[in-house]
C-alpha cells in the first residue's frame, strides 16, 4: 500500500466504525443512513479549496526553511504540499492537468533541497511560484496571485 493511501484508509475506517455506531456527543452530527453519512463527510473534507489552503502554508514555511537553510524542514514541507495536492486530486481530478506542471517544479525544488543548495533555492522557488500563479490561470482564477513571503507567520525557526 502506498504511503499516502495510509492515513486516508485510516479516516474511512474510522467513518465506517462510526457509521455503524451511534455518533458521540448528545446531538450526534451524523445522521441517516450510511450513505447519507458518507456524503456529510465528504461535505467536510470539502474540494480543491482546502487543497490550497494546507498548499499555501506548507509554500510559506517552505520559504523560511529554505531561507533558512532548515533543509529537513524544507523536504518535509515539500513533501506535504506534494501530499495535499495528491489527495486533492482524489476530490477534484480534473484539477490534475493543471497542477502537473507545479508538482514538476515541485520536484526541482527536491533536487534543490536534497543537495542544500542555497544558491539555487530562491530561483527554484521563484518557478514554483510562477507554476502556481500559471495553474491559476489555467483553471480560471488568474486573481489568486501568489507571490513570495515577505511575513513570517510561523515560529518555527531553522537552526
């Protein structure tokens, strides 16, 4: 099995047990039949929104670990906006296409990282954000513009 089928089979094991139970809590938010059920929670997982949500934090750490010269933190967070995107596609397919070619900078930047090459991080990361902005125009919101950090949000700090 796939590393990143892992934690997704482990949600749907615990949604399948649930289903069977009662849900907790005195009003229990589950209701109906499993089915029913199933379509609630996907409703929370929701679509490619949540995708960039996760995409663009992991993008900003990614940054500072970089700048930083946090090399292990930067693989795990490139790693992760490569997970994100991965079960993304899994609820909105059609999404692929596009996201293709960020996930081929994606891996330029992993060469990048794995030889910690801070001369070479700024432009690898200057192409993933052009791979971001072209997906979003590629899928038709050209207004999501995403530049470099300038603030850092996190306290994470390399050594």
């Amino acid at each position: 099995m796939k590393p990143l089928c892992a934690p997704l089979l482990m949600v749907v094991q615990v949604f399948v047990m649930s289903c069977s139970n009662p849900p907790s809590g005195r009003d229990g938010w589950l209701k109906g039949s499993p089915h029913e059920k199933l379509d609630v929670v996907a409703r929370q997982l929701r679509g490619w929104d949540m995708t960039m949500v996760e995409s663009g934090y992991r993008y900003q750490e990614l940054y500072w670990a970089g700048t930083d010269g946090n090399w292990e933190y930067a693989a795990y967070q490139s790693e992760k906006i490569r997970q994100a995107i991965e079960y993304g596609f899994k609820r909105r397919p059609k999404r692929k296409a596009s996201a293709d070619k960020f996930l081929a900078a994606l891996q330029e930047m992993d060469s990048v990282v794995k030889r910690r090459d801070s001369v070479e991080f700024i432009p690898a990361f200057r192409m993933i954000t052009t791979r971001c902005n072209d997906c979003h125009r590629d899928e038709k919101v050209p207004f999501f513009k995403v530049d470099i950090p300038t603030v850092r949000q996190s306290p994470v700090r390399g050594r």
